[in-house]
C-alpha cells in the first residue's frame, strides 16, 4: 500500500498519526472523482 509520511502537510493538518490509513479524495475534469489511500509511516 502506498504511504505518507507523518510529516507530511497534509498528513499534520488533518492530525494523522503512524499506523493511521487515510483516505484521499481527488476531483478531476477527466477522471471525475478518484479516491487514494494512504497508509500513515515515521520518517
């Protein structure tokens, strides 16, 4: 699974901690709405 990282701006805007799975939604003129997971790691 794809990650982020803990330090990530957005991950410390929405308050994500390590072992926490976050989900992304994306709006796109082509693609409509796609949706990503994250899995939240340390440095």
């Amino acid at each position: 699974m794809p990650y982020i990282l803990a330090t990530d701006p957005l991950a410390k805007e929405i308050g994500a901690k390590p072992g926490d799975l976050v989900r992304i939604s994306r709006r796109s003129e082509t693609a409509g709405s796609s949706t990503y997971y994250r899995y939240v790691v340390e440095n």
